[in-house]
C-alpha cells in the first residue's frame, strides 16, 4: 500500500504530466486547446491548492510601465542579490546608482506575516501581430506572484499593499535627487516651468556649523513632519511646514537647505519670484512641484516689493515727511517691481498657505532673509513659517565642528583663546569667514598655523567693530543734529510765514479803517 508522501509525489507527477501534454496540444490546435481551457482549469483547481497573479511590464494601450510593475521590482531587488542565482542589472532613468533584479525565469521565496510566497520573472514571446502608433514589444516580461489559497485574505489585503510601500520607498531612496529652478525661457508654450541639475551638495548636519543641541531639535523636527502624515489629515491640515531662516550674510543659510534636503532625501526647487510673472503662474509653479521636495526662496526681502504693500498710518506721515529726491526713487523702483513681475503679497500667502498649497503633499517651504523685521509679519506669523531659526555668528561649538571639518583637529591648546575671544570678548564673526581663516593656504600648512591665522583674525575684527561702532555714533549723532537744524530751520519757516501772515492781516484791517 503506497504512502500518503508517495500519493501525493504520485499526483504531483501526473498533474506536470498533464499540463505538459495541454501545453503542447494548446500550441499545436490553439483554437481547440482554447475550448478546452475553462475545463482544464476547472479540473486543475480541484488539486493544485495555489493561487497565481500576474504583473505586466506594460499596460494600457500607450506602452506605458505599469507602475505596479516598477513597484514589485524596488521591492525585490532587495532580496535578489543575495537569493537569486541569475541577476540582471539596469540603469532606471532618474536612478543614482544601478538596479540589480532577477533574471528571467528566476525564482525567490518572501515571508509576510509568518507566510510564504514565491515571486517569479518571467517572459514571452509575442506571436501576435498588430497595428499600433506605440508598437508592442517582441517579449513581454511580468512577474508571477504564487501563494496558497488559504493565505488569500493575508495576501490580498495586507501583502501586495505592503509591497507597493516599501517598492516606492526604496524606488524614492535610490532615485537621482535633483535641484530644480524656474527660468524665463520655459514660460512658454507646453514647456515645463522647471528646469534641473543633479542635487550633489555634500552638505549634512554632521558638517554644520551650528550648537549641537540646536542642530538635534532641527533634525527630530524634520523627522517628525515626515512620519506625521495621518496627523495632518486628522487636524484637517495641508502636509506641508514652513520655515524661516533668518540672519546676517554668511551664518549657512543655503548650507542648512542643503543639510535638510540631505538629510530627508528631498529634491529641492529654487523659487525665483522675479522671474515669475503673475499669481496664475506662481500656483502653476507650485503644481508642477513634486512630493518629499523643499520649496525654497532665498532673500525674499530682496525678491519682490512685498514689504512695502501694508502700510500703517505713521509710515505715511514718515514718508511725506522726506525729501522730494527720495521719494522719487522710491516710486520709481517701484514702478520697476511692478514691469517685472505682479505677483502680489496675497499671491504668495495663498502659495504658501491657501487653498492650493494643499496640492500635493509631502513639502516643505523656506524663506530665507537677512533682515527678518523687514517682512510683512502675515507672511511669517506661525503656520505659515511654522519654525523661526536664527542663523547667528560663529560660537566655539560652531567653531570646533569647522575646526574638524577644514583640519581634523579636535583639540588644541590654542582652543581656549578662540574661545575667550568668541565667548568672553564676544566677537562677531560668521561661519563662512571663520572657515576662510581655517583653510589652508598652501600645500602642507599645518592646523597650527591656520589657527593662530584665526585669533589674528578675529582679534582685527574686534579693532574693526570698535571703530565701525565709532563711525556708526559719529554717524548718528551728526543725524541728530541735522535733524535738530531741519526741525528749527522748519521751526523757523513756520515763524517767519506766521508773522508774514499777521502783517498782511495787520494790513488789511489798517485798510479797512482808512476807508470808513
């Protein structure tokens, strides 16, 4: 009496055998083989316990990848390396480095929920012949998911929406990151708004120079926005954060953008606002932007005329009360603003934070500036630059990451003056011009040399803010007492037409007694 083990090798065996004979019957009398297939399926249900689906490369009829395709191939690429025997490798357009996948006809085991599947890689001819503007191509390759059917309900509801995520997570980690900008000459036509380059900056936290304990907030408040998506939709707000980066010129603004695209692995779009023509094209702009992307504009108090747009009672008598000359040029700069662009300061908070920013998901918009009281406080309050950094002078901790960074020096016994002179003396000097002192200025110079260079430096600095603060009193002073003579010379004026006034009235009245 044969075994359970041997009735089912048995079955097995006559169950490939019988498919083999279908197979070759089907290829020889298609039309016959194919008034035989819902039987043969029938019958091969009864006593194959697996369920197949398939995946194309192609779908639809514009010979377009199916993106379920492009998904299971990010996700099983990370598997096949190490558990296929055959690998093909592919350069996929917009990836930085190459795809490796299964050859055809390979097959890997996964594991879900303590469930196993098998994926396969397949390919076929394609023996029929048809017309079309976007021809079909000679083989068509799909992969073939195989399960047990009593794994459907894991498989179907949970599985394949499991693959999609992690296949576009790691399509979106291994893509091309790329800086985009918006250019005159591609406001035409069906052009796109945006041009780019590949984003390389190098830039990271680890290289920033700023405290660590400020660099660590920023870090877990990115991180945070980026696994927040559910909160967002549960408190009916559009998944985007803004952020203001505020401070004199050369304390790392742009370097920042750069450590926070790095760090998430966003693209990242510079907004040139003067470019852009009107608010109709500032939303097409902001359309054509894609998700986990930073929309940045740099010095917006220099980009548009939208500080001036809201003006209080007191700003109107301060600026009657200016010369003629000055008042000129600043209405013919503004007539300048107005040829160049019209976008309006209501077209930019919309931008950032009406209707249209809901467009999308996944963004987050910088200004940068380094006169922050110049903005329009609408355009920064809170929940449209959600976050306010202040990007200030060079500290010592900010000093000892560029120390590391430009001379790989971590301590020195020159550290102490540097930390007197930034600390104690508390002199002002930014980042970039700390590091201009820091780098070598010919082959060989050692770390030594280039700090000493810096306490030289800074110690010029503190006699050159010494005398700008004498300048700037000198300076302040003579205003006071132009403006001391402008209001008694006034003064003066007013007197002197008072009394040309009560002559003239004296006069009138004389006249008047004359005549009776």
């Amino acid at each position: 009496m044969a075994t359970m083990g041997q009735l089912w090798a048995n079955t097995g065996s006559a169950l490939a055998t019988l498919m083999f004979v279908y197979t070759i019957f089907k290829q020889w009398f298609p039309h016959v083989g194919d008034h035989f297939e819902p039987f043969f399926q029938r019958l091969l249900s009864r006593f194959y316990p697996y369920i197949q689906i398939t995946f194309h490369e192609y779908s639809g009829e514009r010979f377009q990848r199916s993106e379920a395709y492009l998904g299971i191939q990010s996700y099983l690429s990370k598997d096949s390396s190490s558990r296929a025997k055959k690998l093909k490798a592919n350069t996929t357009k917009g990836s930085k480095s190459l795809v490796l996948s299964m050859d055809d006809k390979e097959e890997i085991t996964d594991e879900f929920e303590n469930v196993t599947v098998w994926w396969q890689s397949k390919k076929e001819g394609n023996i029929r012949q048809s017309f079309s503007f976007y021809p079909a191509a000679d083989e068509k390759r799909y992969y073939m998911l195989r399960f047990h059917r009593r794994d459907r309900e894991v498989i179907i509801e949970r599985y394949l929406e499991h693959v999609m995520k992690e296949g576009k997570t790691i399509e979106l980690k291994n893509r091309e990151r790329k800086l985009y900008s918006n250019t005159p000459g591609q406001n035409h036509g069906n052009q796109t708004k945006w041009s780019h380059v590949t984003f390389e900056h190098p830039a990271t936290f680890d290289t920033l120079a700023m405290e660590k304990k400020k660099k660590e907030e920023i870090k877990s408040d990115l991180v945070k926005f980026s696994k927040s998506k559910d909160y967002y939709k549960k408190i009916g707000k559009a998944w985007k954060r803004g952020y203001l980066l505020f401070g004199p010129p050369g304390t790392g603004k742009s370097t920042m953008i750069a450590a926070m695209a790095n760090f998430l692995e966003y693209d990242v779009y510079d907004l040139e606002l003067t470019t852009v023509m009107d608010n109709t094209q500032l939303r097409r702009l902001l359309i054509e932007t894609s998700t986990k992307s930073i929309i940045v504009i740099e010095d917006i108090d220099c980009s548009l005329n939208l500080t001036g747009q809201r003006k209080n009672k007191k700003e109107e008598e301060d600026e009657d009360g200016d010369d003629k000359e000055a008042i000129e040029k600043k209405m013919m700069k503004n007539e300048g603003d107005k040829r160049e662009s019209k976008v309006t300061l209501s077209g930019l908070l919309n931008f950032i934070d009406g209707l249209w920013s809901a467009c999308g998901g996944e963004r987050i918009i910088v200004f940068t500036t380094n006169f922050v009281d110049k903005l329009d406080p609408a355009l920064i309050r809170k929940g449209r630059m959600d976050k306010h950094i202040e990007m200030s002078y060079c500290g010592f901790e900010a000093f000892k990451v560029l120390a590391k960074n430009y001379l790989d020096v971590v301590e020195s016994e020159l550290f102490d003056e540097i930390k007197r002179l930034l600390e104690v003396e508390e002199i002002k000097m930014t980042p970039a011009d700390v590091g201009e002192n820091l780098l070598p200025k010919s082959e060989g110079e050692e770390g030594e040399t280039c700090l000493r260079r810096l306490i030289e430096a800074l110690k010029e600095e503190k006699e050159e803010a010494k005398r700008r603060a004498e300048e700037e009193a000198k300076q302040k002073k003579e205003e006071e007492e132009e403006k001391k003579r402008r209001k008694e010379k006034k003064a003066e004026k007013e007197a002197k037409e008072e009394e040309e006034k009560k002559k003239k009235k004296n006069k009138i009245e004389e006249n008047g007694d004359a005549e009776h």
